[in-house]
C-alpha cells in the first residue's frame, strides 16, 4: 500500500511542474534560512574545536556590585583579585582559568599597522581550551610566574604579518609592547566566545601590576568540572562565593552578585536576562528563538496550503472516483499527506545542499570573524524534523478538506 502511494505521489508531482517548482522553491528558501539559523546556533551554544569540553564548564561573565543603601549598581567583568581570593580556592572544580576580554590593539609590523584583536590568559587557559598548535608552543605556568613577554597569535594573523615565513621567534608589538611569539594556533571563529582572539599573551604581560589589585576589572572566567554531574555543586558553591565577597570599599558597594553559566545561559543573561537573579533567561529565549521559526515557517506554510488545495481540487473527480469504490477518509487524507510529505523531503534535500553554499558565502563575507561553520548531524537532524513538520502543516488541512467531498459532488465538480 506504501509503496502505491510512494507511485502515485510521484506521478502526481510530475504531472504539474510548474507546482511542483513553486512549491520547491518556498520549501527550500525556508529550510535554508532556518538550517543556517540552526548551525549558527548549534556553533554558538554546543561549540566542538577549542571550545570541545563546554558541556562541563561554567563561566563567571558578569559582577553585579550593590551599593549599601541599593541606590547604586554596576554590571562589570570580574576583577583579577576577586577571582584570585574568592573563586581559584574552590574545590568542587577541576580547573580554572581567568582570561580577559579581547581588546583591540595596534599592531605595527614592517611599516604597517593592522587592528587586532587580543586578550590575556592564565596558563589553565591552554588546558581547558583546546587549541591546534600549528607551529611552536603553547604558553606554560612557567612563562606566566616569570613574566615572560611571550604571546601567541593565530594562523591568519601570522600570515598577515609575516607572509609565508616562520613565525615562532620573531617579534611583535601590540600598542606598543614587545612580546616575542611562540606560537601560532589554528583560527577560531568569533562564535567560539571563550577562545576567540588573535593575539593572546600571559596575564603577568600587563604594563602595570594594578589589575592584581581590582575587585571589579576586565576578567571573566572558566570553572571546568570534574563532570556534567559535578555542575549543579559548582553553581551552588559560586552562588555562595558571591554572598561572601567584601569589598575593598564597603561604604560604595556592599553586595556581590554573580552566577555560574552555561553558554546559552551567559549569552542569555548578557542579552535578554538579570544579573541579579538565578534565572539567566535561556529558557524565555530558547522559547523567543522557538517561536520566531514557526512564525517563519508559517507564512510559507499558508502559501503551499494555498498551492496544494489548488493542486488537489484539478483532483476532485479522482478524489469522487476512489470515494465512490470504497476509499476511506483517511486514506485519502494519507495519500495526499505522504504527497507533500515526499515533496518537502525533496526539498529538505535539495536545501541541505543550498544550505552548505549559503554557509560558505556566509563564511566568504567575513561578517563573524574566521567563521567555520558546517551543516553537521545533529544539524541534518534538526533539518530532517523541520521538513517533516512543514510537510505536515501545510499538507493535513487541504488533505483532511477534500478527503471530505461528497463524492457524488466532487464527480460533477460542484466543489
């Protein structure tokens, strides 16, 4: 019976092409919007490469700092005595790293001057993140204790400042200060939040050692623990951390506030959520970014409703022929659902290849700094149940309509 159907489907979408196109073309323009949506977001939030081990660590982004008398607040990055004093003494986690957040700099090479990117890291940096070293080193503890001016850069910026030539042992100045490179690392994208940057240099490489002084200062940091199920006591100890932290100056600020995130919880609390409170606000965005593609898919749904009831009424007196020797309702109904169905497999096909050109001139127009973004399988997953639920919404209605027609009616044409 599958198969007659699988047959019959397919005739039918060939002898109308012109339908047949239009309704390929509504389905893949939709399923490509909504598949490099989805890859965006599957590189954003579940990150392999550098960023592979995200799904055990939590980030410490932003410090809330109170005034006594509440009259007063700050949304700040961490400072690197806070994190020093208060947070590296845990012991629920495996590891931490306290990095900074990329600034721009300067960069004057051969009478030319490129705009880069560059944050400091500690050492714990380089073993929760895990970079593909493409020539020299990493840098280790021991470059940080001494305060070696050292740096790494990544595998463009090499490039762009030293052709094709070796890179490890030369020199570079980033606003002004000497830092000799000994390592270059392959690129990674500005989606990979934590890692992204294209200079890097040890945290003792400050000009001034003020920062090891600030409660409140350019720092964020990364909490790798031991397991997913060690998360839960991590952000629980972090919470009560926060209400222990004094101030240098407890007459300006008296209250500390900050809280352990996942990624989808940082970006979340950063975009859309509070600071001062436990809920991040992933789950209301996870629900915005949910609806925003259903809306998108309804109005090219109501389109093809439009399109396959025009198709399925030049049917009618096929539809009154098969009523009128027994075909049932739901019969009917599932013939001319597995119809649109196979039409919106085809298109799911043929937008999963559309779908890696429009990633690769996403990629081409350099709007996300070295984006590396690929339709992978939890992507195609994704995409395979986006175009089985578009085949079901804009199919069942006009199907279950005419599975209705009186088939006396529908013989006659009288619709």
């Amino acid at each position: 019976m599958f198969k007659n159907y699988l047959l019959t489907a397919y005739k039918v979408l060939m002898r109308r092409k012109l339908f047949t196109f239009i309704n390929l073309l509504c389905i893949v323009l939709t399923l490509v919007v909504l598949m490099v949506v989805t890859a965006l977001l599957e590189t954003s939030f579940f990150p392999d490469g550098a960023e592979a081990k995200s799904s055990r660590f939590l980030q410490v982004v932003v410090l809330r700092s109170e005034s006594p008398k509440g009259n007063a607040v700050r949304h700040t990055p961490l400072g690197f005595k806070l994190i020093d004093k208060y947070l590296r003494p845990m012991q629920s986690i495996e590891s931490l790293s306290a990095f900074t957040t990329t600034n721009g700099v300067s960069v004057y090479q051969d009478g030319r001057v490129s705009e880069l990117r560059m944050r400091r890291t500690d050492a714990q940096y380089w073993k929760i993140l895990e970079f593909t070293v493409l020539e020299g080193r990493l840098p280790t503890l021991e470059d940080e204790q001494l305060g070696r001016n050292v740096a790494v850069i990544n595998k463009t910026t090499a490039r762009k400042l030293f052709g094709a030539g070796p890179a490890v042992g030369r020199t570079i100045s980033p606003g002004g200060q000497a830092l000799q490179v000994i390592g270059v690392v392959d690129d990674v994208d500005e989606l990979h939040a934590n890692a992204f940057s294209e200079i890097w240099a040890p945290v003792t490489t400050f000009p001034s050692t003020d920062y090891r002084r600030q409660m409140a200062g350019d720092f964020q940091v990364i909490l790798l623990a031991r397991s997913k199920a060690d998360l839960r006591q991590v952000r629980e100890e972090v919470k009560m951390i926060a209400a222990s932290v004094e101030f240098d100056d407890p007459k300006a600020w008296s209250r500390a506030v900050f809280w352990a995130d996942g990624k989808l919880d940082a970006f979340a609390r950063q975009t859309i959520g509070d600071a001062h409170t436990e809920d991040s606000g992933a789950t209301l965005l996870m629900t915005i970014i949910v609806v925003m593609m259903l809306l998108f898919m309804l109005l090219p749904a109501l389109n093809l409703v439009n399109l396959n009831t025009g198709r399925i009424l030049e049917r009618a007196s096929e539809i009154g022929v098969r009523k009128a020797f027994g075909a049932t309702s739901s019969q009917l109904v599932a013939q001319l659902v597995i119809e649109n169905v196979l039409l919106c497999l085809a298109g799911g096909v043929v937008g999963l290849l559309c779908t890696n050109v429009a990633l690769m001139w996403l990629e081409s127009l350099e709007l996300i700094p070295y984006l590396n973004v690929s339709v992978n399988y939890a992507v195609m997953a994704w995409g395979l149940l986006i175009t089985l639920v578009f085949g079901l919404l804009s199919g069942v209605l006009p199907a279950w309509k005419m599975s209705r027609l009186d088939p006396v009616h529908a013989l006659k044409g009288a619709i």
